[in-house]
C-alpha cells in the first residue's frame, strides 16, 4: 500500500483497505472498505464534532439522499428524509414525523404546559 502525504493533494492511500489511524491505541480512523466509506471512533471518552469557537459557523450533515442518526445496536433513532420530513423514533418504532400539514405523533401526546390562546 503505497500512502502520500502531498501539499497539494493531501493524505492518499492506493487501496481501498488502508486506513488513516490517530492516537496511541488507533483510537480514531478513518477509512473506506470498498463500499462504504467511514470516521470511527474506537477509544475512551467522547466523540466530538465541533466547529472550532463560540459564535462559528453552522455544522452541517449533508448527504446525497437521507440522513441518519442511529445508536450503537443499528436502531435509527432519527431519519432526516431527502426532499421529504424528519422522523424520530423509539425503540425501532416510529413515534413522530414532520409531514406537508404539519406534525404527526403515533401514540400518546403528553404536554406539562400549553400557551393560551393570546
């Protein structure tokens, strides 16, 4: 495997097993398998991702198609539908969703407090 480091270019790596490795116990990687590509965090403590100060700009997640957010078992937790709603889940099942009229929920809907009608 053949890796280049190059000011113009920046890291590459000629196969589709290498793998970028930062921290004493390779703690973050990043790398593609062929198929899919992936930033992964193996070690102690938190997985941040951040813009660098107070009052930066926005952090963006953009995909081609939809977005997820899934906990570690695979459940998705979140679905961001492209050109289309969110969703949010419990458990596997969804719970709520955005849709053209406004907000769905399946299920019980409870509130602490409503506003008055102004």
């Amino acid at each position: 495997m053949a890796l280049t480091i190059n000011g113009t270019t920046g890291i590459e790596t000629n196969t589709d097993t290498g793998k970028i490795k930062v921290g004493a116990s390779d703690d973050l990687q990043i790398y593609h398998d062929g198929s899919d590509s992936y930033v992964k965090h193996n070690g102690e403590g938190n997985f941040y991702v951040q813009t660098s100060e107070a009052g930066a700009e926005d952090l963006y997640l953009q995909a081609g198609n939809d977005v997820y957010i899934r906990v570690q078992t695979g459940e998705t937790a979140i679905k961001a539908i492209g050109d289309g709603g969110v969703e949010l889940y419990y458990d596997t099942a969804k719970k709520a969703e955005t849709v053209t009229g406004g907000f769905t929920v399946t299920g019980t809907c409870t509130a602490t407090s409503f506003a008055g009608d102004g």
